[in-house]
C-alpha cells in the first residue's frame, strides 16, 4: 500500500468512484459520508491525505479544512479540496485556509491521479 487516503464525500456514487479509482493505485482509502466524520477521522493521524467535499452536512469542506489545520500544525495533513462550486468566494476561503489541492467536480480522474501522487509524495 502506497498512503492512507479519507475521501470525505456525501454523495454515495462520489465516493464510490473515487475510493474504487485510488485503490486501484495502490492507496488504501476510508471514506466519510459528512463533515463530521471526516473532522473524526482526518485528527485521527492515520491519513496522510483527505479528499475533502467542500458541500456537506454537518461541518462544510472549508471548516473540516480549518479544524484539521488547526488540530495538525506540526505534521499538517495533505488536504485536496473538491467541489462544483466555482465561487471565488469558496476557492478563496479554500485558499486562506491552507489547502494543497483544489478539483473540480464531475473530477477528471487524470487530475486527481497526479494530484494524489505529488501530494503523497511530500
């Protein structure tokens, strides 16, 4: 195994998709329906990266993203952000919050394949 990846999306066939696809790479990949979980999950240690759904229940991408900064500062967690919102407002939040990749949703599987790589790299 290559990295332990959370995939943090609400929608099912999302999540399906991308933990399908990176596992098919090598990665071993946990997945969380909604922010709180993932905010669980993601300050446990044992992820080096999350794939963070910026739209979710409970706690949003852009605050699970905040808390994990926060909670991480000596080791901080790789985090890619994903998301079909193009607001500026959103990619700047993202931005100021410290994140290292940002995707657009339906993810081009090319994109995230390289992204995940030279994140799990560092």
């Amino acid at each position: 195994m290559r990295g332990r990846i959370l995939v943090a999306d609400d929608d099912p066939m999302n999540t399906e998709l991308l933990s399908y696809f990176l596992k098919e790479h090598g990665y071993d990949v946990s997945t969380a329906p909604d922010g709180n979980q993932a905010l669980e999950m993601g300050t446990s240690g044992d992820f080096r990266l999350v794939i963070l759904d910026v739209h979710m229940p409970m706690y949003d991408g852009v605050e699970v993203l905040q808390l994990l900064r926060k909670r991480h500062r000596l080791h901080p967690i790789k985090v890619i952000a994903l998301t079909g919102d193009l607001s500026d407002e959103v990619r700047q939040e993202l931005e100021s919050g410290g994140v290292d990749g940002f995707l657009t949703k339906p993810v081009d599987l090319d994109l995230l394949h390289s992204e995940v790589d030279r994140l799990m790299a560092d």
